[in-house]
C-alpha cells in the first residue's frame, strides 16, 4: 500500500498546500502526540486486535462450520460502528452481487446489515427471509443502543412465535461486552451463542474484533490475512519517525489543511468495492473528532466534516464544487493497481476519431486514467489531495486500510487535543429519544422538551 501526499505540499499544489516550514513549526506538538501515542496504548485496546484475536478465529471458524450449512441468509442488527465496518468489508471483498447469486455465494448465506430502523426497509426484508435458515446477529457493544435493541426486540418476538424459546434461541448469536449492559444478560438468559467486544474497544474501532470477524467468515472471508494486514499496519504505525509513518502524516496533513480553514476532508475511491469503505471513514472521522470540549474543558468546536465520493461517478456531480469552489477542503483518494478483473472496449468507431480513441482500451486503464486525470485537474486547480493506492482489494490491504485510517483519527485527535473515543454530541439526541417514548429516569428531559415554545404555523408549508 502507498500513500502517496506531494499534491498536499505546496510545493507542488501551490499556496493552499503545505509548507516544510509549517509541518516544522508544529513538531514539538507532534513530538507530544507521538509520545502520547506510546503512553496512552494500553488504553487503546483495539489497537491490539491484530494481534490477540487467534482464539476467537477458532472460535468463529468453528461457529460459521456449524452454522453455515443450516442457514442461507446471515441478518446483522446493529448500527454506526456496528454495521458500517461490515458493509465495507463485504462490498469491498465479494461481489456486489453475492446476495443475488447462489454461485456467486457458493454454499455461504446472503448477508443484510441493517443499520437502521426504517420500517419500510426491514418490513420488506422480513417479508423475504426465510425464518427457517436466517440466523441473526445481534450487535452492539453497550447493548442500550434503540434502534439495535428495538430491531433485537422485533426479531425475538418474531421467531420465539413461529419456533418457540429453544428454535429461536438457536437462530440468534450476539456481540456485546463481555458483561456490561442488557443484551449480555439476556443472552446470558436466553442461551444465545455469544461474541465479545474486548473492553477498550468503541464501536467505531471494532471492524476487526467479532463485530466486523463474524460476518465477513459467514461470507467467506479470509479473516485471519484480515488480522495479518493490520498487524503488518500496526509495525509500520509505531514509527515514531512521522514521515515514515502513514497514520502519523496522514494525521498530521490533515490537521495542519484544517488550521488552515479546509474543514472538509473528501474521501474518493476509485474502485465501487471501496465505496463503502468512504462510508466507514466518514463515521470514524466525524465522530471521533468532532468535539466541543479540548481535554483540559476548553471550549474549541473542532472537527472537519467528511464526504463521501466515488471516483468515476462523483466527476459528474460533485468535482466541480472540488475543482472550482471554494478552498475548504483535503481530498483523499483511494486507488486500485489491480482490480481483479477488467474488459477491453472493442475497436469500433474507427472512422469516429471522438469516439474511436476509447477502442483497444480497457475499462479498469479508463478508470485509473479518470483517477489520474482529477488529480491533475485539482494540482492544477490549486486543491490539497492525496492518494492511498492499494496494489489489489483483498483481505490483507483491507486490514492495513482499517488499521491506519484508525491510528490516523486517533493521531489526529492527540493533535487536536480532544477525546477520539467518546461521543457526547450523539447523547443529547438519545436522551431525547428515551425522553420522547417515555423512559424512566428521564421525566426532567421530557419536561425540558415540553417548555419549548410551541412551533409557528408561519414556518409550515
Ligand atoms: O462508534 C460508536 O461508538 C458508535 O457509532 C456506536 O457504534 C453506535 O452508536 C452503536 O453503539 P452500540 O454498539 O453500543 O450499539
């Protein structure tokens, strides 16, 4: 994997890039982050999963063994940093196609990750699924999250009517802590075969415990090279030398476009089975870094909001406001040596020169030209980005993927001086919620929501 940030330097971006001076004045500061990094490990226990999961591998291989041949679709219940690992992963490595296909899937079950409450959307699932050989996954690492509990609440009900206690007890399989909050207790109650979330580890950073391991076995995915990336990641990430470290300069480029007002950072794969991957990228920047408070209780508003785009799709919507508007952003794109497959496009049109100069190329060197071609048009037009080029889309660089953008957001929140493990922004609304639908314990809240003042009509349309 290489990365790849000579259009972040102004070197060669021009005057929105950044200056050796400017990384200069601030390395006292990563010098602090760096050793921050190495105290603080112990307490960033998902930095560790590469390395102490071998157990629970046997432990899932053997599981997926058991179940596989009894069950064809695989439903996972969760949301945010339960389910959007997962979805990467499984776009990123089968076929975009694996739920339509019996040969695509080979003997492995469909694969549907929730991560949300729409009713329409799970009514139109549940009517699909055949009860009989669905087995549900339940995941969430506080097991207090509504929207899981509720989903969780829904299937048990369903498949304790149509099978009983014991069959529906067999059909679920839960991933919590080990022992705080409810879902561990009712597995525990219930007898469901349960996964750990290792404490220390936050929803957003457990792609590579059973959150994000569970899954991607079911579909046949080599979790252990998964495991082996990232351990390979983890060697490359404790450089404390920063320009040899590409969690480190990521952060560290990052962090110096943000002081210099780009508060958006776009994430463009070139590749549809890393679209997903931009997805995952965008919680664990957003939420990680988007903080009210610095660690000593300063007010500061820090963050930079991440976007979402998919290189070659998004040049016809989005790469214009890039290219054009205004100077607030950091590209990141992420591409593909080898896509695993390609077509030719035939010689026609020869008599057509506007058309016939496509003949005799192929669709993975238009894609990669495109890719190639954007990043010249925004060095040219004077806009930071950089490039994580992985040699093919497999397990291992997956795993590397995962780990660094992780170290990266952690890095970056040293910088920043702010908490990159907790979320407080996302509480207020949940304490709406249990307020709104009535839960004990949060009466002041409802009270709180009910001396509002009551909505105008003129606002309405
Ligand atoms: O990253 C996070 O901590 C969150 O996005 C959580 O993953 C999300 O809120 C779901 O939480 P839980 O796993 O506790 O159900």
């Amino acid at each position: 994997m290489k990365l790849d940030f000579n259009n972040m330097m102004a070197e060669f971006v021009g005057p929105h890039g950044i200056t050796p001076a400017a990384i200069a004045a601030i390395e006292g500061k990563i010098g602090e982050a760096v050793k921050a990094m190495e105290i603080k490990r112990p307490q960033m226990q998902w930095r560790d999963l590469p390395h102490n999961q071998g157990r629970v591998v046997e432990e899932i291989l053997e599981y997926v063994a058991e179940m596989s041949p009894k069950i064809g679709a695989l439903v996972v219940l969760g949301i945010g940093g339960s389910a959007l690992g997962p979805i990467a992963l499984q776009q990123a490595l089968n076929s975009p196609f694996y739920n339509l296909s019996d040969d695509l899937r080979a003997g492995r079950p469909q694969l549907f990750v929730l991560d949300n409450i729409d009713p329409a959307t799970i009514g139109d699932l549940f009517a699909m699924l055949d009860l009989e050989t669905t087995l549900f996954s339940v995941v969430s690492k506080s097991g207090a999250t509504s929207e899981t509990m509720s989903q969780f609440m829904i299937v048990k009900q369903m498949l304790e009517e149509k099978f009983g206690k014991e069959g529906a007890a067999a059909r679920i399989v839960c991933t919590t802590d080990k022992s705080e909050g409810n879902l561990i207790k009712i597995a525990q109650a219930e007898g469901y075969k349960t996964f750990v979330i290792p404490s220390g580890v936050g929803g957003r950073f457990s792609q590579l415990c059973p959150v994000g391991l569970l899954p991607a076995a079911f579909c046949g995915l080599d979790i252990r090279a998964l495991l082996a990336g990232a351990a390979a990641a983890d060697s490359a990430c404790q450089n404390p030398d920063f320009w040899q470290n590409p969690a480190y300069i990521f952060a560290i480029l990052h962090y110096l476009a943000l002081k210099d007002g780009k508060n958006i950072s776009v994430m463009m794969p070139y590749a549809d089975s890393l679209k997903f991957m931009a997805d995952w990228y965008a919680q664990l920047w957003a939420e990680s870094l988007g903080k009210k408070f610095d660690n000593s209780g300063r007010e500061v508003f820090v963050g930079q909001t991440p976007v979402k785009a998919l290189g070659a799709t998004d040049q016809h919507s989005q790469v214009q406001l890039y290219a054009e508007g205004p100077f607030d952003k950091v590209m990141v794109f992420l591409g593909v040596e080898d896509y695993g497959a390609d077509i030719d496009i035939p010689e026609t049109f020869t008599d057509m020169p506007s058309l016939g100069f496509l003949g005799g190329h192929s669709l993975a060197k238009l894609l990669k030209t495109q890719q190639m071609a954007t990043e010249y048009a925004l060095l040219k037009a004077g806009r930071p980005n950089m490039t994580i080029s992985l040699p093919e889309v497999n397990e291992y660089t997956m795993g590397q993927l995962f780990y660094i953008l992780e170290v990266a957001t952690a890095f970056a929140g040293e910088l920043l001086e702010i908490d990159a493990f907790d979320q407080p922004g996302v509480e207020e609304g949940k304490n709406a919620t249990y307020a709104y639908f009535g839960r004990p314990g949060y009466e002041a809240k409802k009270a709180e929501l009910n001396a509002r003042p009551a909505k105008s009509p003129k606002y309405i349309c």
